[in-house]
C-alpha cells in the first residue's frame, strides 16, 4: 500500500478498502498534528484536533473529490479549520469562565523538539494576527509550501496569500520593535 498514491488510495479507501484508509492515515497524521499544533499551541489540543481531522476523513473520504487538487491541500484545510473551530470552542468557554471564576491563564505546552517554527514572544506575536494572515503565514514559513499550494488551501489568489504574508510580517516587525 505504501507505495500507492494518496490519489490511488483515497479512491480504494472510498471504496472500502481499510488498508488503504490505514495508509493514508499513517502518512498524514504526524503533518496534520504539526499543523494543528502551529495553530494552537497545545499539544494536547494539536492531538485532538489531529483526532477529529481523522475521524472526519473516515466520514467523507467517499466525498473527496481532487477537483485539480492534492489531497494533502484538502487535508491542510481540514486541519486548519477544525484548529479554528477548536479555538472559538477554547476562546468561548475561557470568556465565560472568565466572567464567572475571574481571569484564567491561557495553558501552554512546550513546542515538539523536531518542530520549532518560532519562540516564545515571536509566537505571541502570530497569535495577533488576524486568522487569515496567521494561516498564510504559519503554512508557508511552518510547512514550507508555496504560495500556490497556500492558495489552493485557503481557497484565494496567489497574489493575495503575498499580500497576507507581506502584511503579517510587517506587523510583526513593528510589534517585535516595540
């Protein structure tokens, strides 16, 4: 099975096959982890986002449809959109706890030693970025994909991922000299 495309097994995973399903899963779960934690920052958060990026590609691997792209370009936008759903969930249940327990501490994780994107303040600073911005950024500088790979995932033109990433550097250059 290793040695099939994801686009071969994500047709024989489609059609039922469960070591095809397994292959794909084992080759992409470590990317999607990676991807989810640059998002949010917690490993234990980065796992269950990875979870239920799985679990929904059991769900709707019969309704891939590559349509031109990859399917690691779908599974990037999967990934980055349970990461967002994920932090709206965290950033609710953490403003109504705050109103009723006082403030609470955002819980931090150390980053995986095999992925250091950035530290410790640069980090905080990407977290300020607007969502759109902080997505170009983190799937170019932390995934090292091209501009049209990023584009294909966001779902924009190239030149707007450029643009997002020329304005989320600019921020980060000022706010770093601040």
């Amino acid at each position: 099975m290793k040695n099939h495309s994801d686009f071969e097994l994500t047709q024989m995973a489609a059609n039922g096959n469960e070591d095809a399903f397994r292959c794909l899963v084992e080759r992409h779960c470590q990317t999607v982890f990676k991807v989810a934690y640059k998002w949010c920052r917690i490993k234990e958060d980065a796992e269950d986002i990875a979870q239920d990026v799985m679990m929904q590609l059991a769900d709707k691997i019969r309704g891939f449809n590559p349509d031109g792209a990859a399917f690691s370009t779908w599974l990037y936008k999967v990934t980055i959109n349970k990461a967002k759903d994920a932090y709206r969930k965290q950033k609710t249940r953490q403003d109504n706890e705050g109103r009723y327990a006082g403030s609470q501490t955002l819980q931090t994780s150390t980053c995986p030693q095999e992925d250091k994107l950035v530290h410790g303040e640069t980090l905080e600073l990407v977290d300020r970025l607007p969502n759109k911005e902080k997505d170009v950024l983190l799937l170019i500088v932390g995934e090292g994909l091209t501009h049209k790979e990023v584009a294909k995932i966001v779902g924009c033109a190239e030149t707007t991922v450029s643009w997002r990433v020329h304005n989320a550097r600019k921020k980060l250059a000022a706010w770093g000299n601040q």
